[in-house]
C-alpha cells in the first residue's frame, strides 16, 4: 500500500486575520472553513491547506467539536511550496513586487526547474517550483 496524493497540509500560523487576507486575497485562495480564533482553511487545487492557531490547537478540540481529532500544533517556521509553471512563476515574481513581498531566493536547481521563495506574515517560508524539480 502506498497513498496516491496529499490530501491536506497544515502550517502553523501567528496571526489568523493577517493569514487568512495574504493566502485570500494576496495567493487568490479561497476560503472554505473558518473557526475564529483556531483556524482558516483554504482551497488550493484538489487539496486543502489548513492554517492553524497553535496554541489553540495544541492541547484542546476545537469548541463544540463532534470529532475527537487530537491536539496538535507546533511553533517556529514551516515550509509550503505551491506548484507553478515557469511562466507562472514570473508572474508571481511581479504580483509579490508590485505588493512589497520580498522574493527570500530565486534560483534554478541544477537538474531544471526554476524556484522562488517568500515568507508569509508568520514567517513560514512559501516557495512556487517547477514540479520538474522533482521530476514530475
């Protein structure tokens, strides 16, 4: 047995408005979940990215919550990468300059494939590749 996709991925954020209006408004994501306080979630292609208040999630369920999905949570930066074509990736370049997001790197990797990273509000860094990096 062996899974067939990433269903969903989480990142710990600080601040859950500031989250929810850069992967909203600044990525286009659109927002499918939002429990003030705890959590924003987001589509993003056929998966979900899941923005998460640690400190609410890491040691209780979510108030009035039917589902006993543990705590969790952790602190510090994580790390996202958004799949975008070469083209695609010239246009974010622009669209995070022309807003005052500074690109954190911009490289190609020695077996192709071009990658540029950002941070969000809480610090995670965000990257746009080439799924050729990976050889897909």
């Amino acid at each position: 047995m062996q899974p067939s996709a990433i269903l969903e991925s989480a990142l710990y954020v600080t601040d859950l408005d500031e989250a929810e209006r850069f992967y909203g408004e600044v990525l286009g994501l659109d927002l499918i979940l939002k429990a003030e306080g705890r959590h924003v979630f987001f589509r993003c292609g056929s998966g979900v990215l899941l923005l998460f208040n640690a400190e609410a999630t890491r040691n209780q369920l979510a108030a009035g919550a039917k589902l006993p999905i543990p705590p969790h949570g952790t602190t510090g930066e994580g790390h996202l990468c958004f799949a975008a074509t070469a083209d695609e990736i010239v246009q974010w370049k622009a669209v995070f300059e022309a807003k005052g997001i500074a690109i954190e790197a911009d490289f190609e990797w020695p077996n192709e494939g071009r990658s540029i990273y950002i941070r969000d509000p809480s610090g995670n860094s965000i990257e746009f590749a080439e799924p050729r990096i990976w050889g897909l």
